[in-house]
C-alpha cells in the first residue's frame, strides 16, 4: 500500500470552482483575508502532486508514505512578502493572524519519493505565479500588468 501525502497544493486551477487551499491564496489577492496565517506550511505544485500520485500507482517499489512537498516551509509571512513584491497592484493585508498555529521551521523529507525518480519540485515562487495567472485567466483576478 502507498499514500502520497501532499502539502499545501498550490497552482493552476481547472475550472472556476476552486479548491481549499486556493481558496486561501485566492482571498489573499482579493484583500478577502484581513489577516494572513500565522502559522509554518510546506506547499507543492499542483503538477507535481499529480506527478507524484501518477509514480504511486506505476512504480513498483513504491510503498508506504511518500511524503510530496518542497523540501522547506514556510510562515505565510514570507508568502505574504513575497506575493506582495511580485504583485504590488493586489492589496494583499500585511498583518498576521493572531491565533497562533505551528510556527516551528521545520523540512519535508522528500528522500524517499526522490529515491524512485521523482523529479526536482517546482518552486513556491512558480506555484504561486502559476496559480495567480489561473486565477487571472479564469477571471478570478484583474489581470496583472505584466499580462
């Protein structure tokens, strides 16, 4: 048996109908949120979540718990930061939420889905760029200028 444990999915999104956790992202640029998360997460690629269910049921020596994430997290701060460099013209809240949640900076081991060949993951920077042109493409989002 195998279970491939994702993280905090993030990308494009198939139709206007969104899944939890764009939803999150979604309501960041929408100034929807008046607070981000205080608290740590690993994210993925959508793709490569797809990828790493795909390698689950076609590599034979897969088995237990594949763990499909970018190797660090991160607080929702430094997502923050970095969404609201990349795209000034959303008014994304600088303030963190007061609940706190699991803030420890911790690593994904990746070691065993990379051990059958899965490849290198995409960067957060590319999940979020990807899911803000899919949110901007399925008129979620204003178009951003540099579309």
């Amino acid at each position: 048996m195998v279970a491939v444990n994702p993280s905090f999915v993030v990308g494009p999104i198939l139709s206007a109908s969104t899944t939890s956790t764009a939803l999150i992202v979604l309501a960041l640029l929408r100034s929807d949120l008046p607070r981000y998360p205080n608290t740590t997460v690993g994210f993925v690629h959508v793709g490569d979540a797809v990828l790493a269910h795909m390698l689950a049921m076609e590599e034979p020596r897969a088995s237990g718990r594949l763990i499909c994430s970018c190797h660090v997290a991160m607080h929702w701060s430094e997502v923050v930061a970095s969404l609201r460099e990349r795209y000034p013209e959303y008014l994304i809240t600088d303030e963190c939420g007061t609940q706190k949640g699991d803030d420890r900076a911790h690593k994904m081991d990746t070691t065993k889905i990379r051990g059958l060949g899965f490849p290198p993951f995409l960067s957060v920077q590319q999940m979020f760029d990807d899911g803000v042109k899919s949110f901007v493409d399925k008129g979620l989002l204003p178009p951003t200028a540099d579309a």
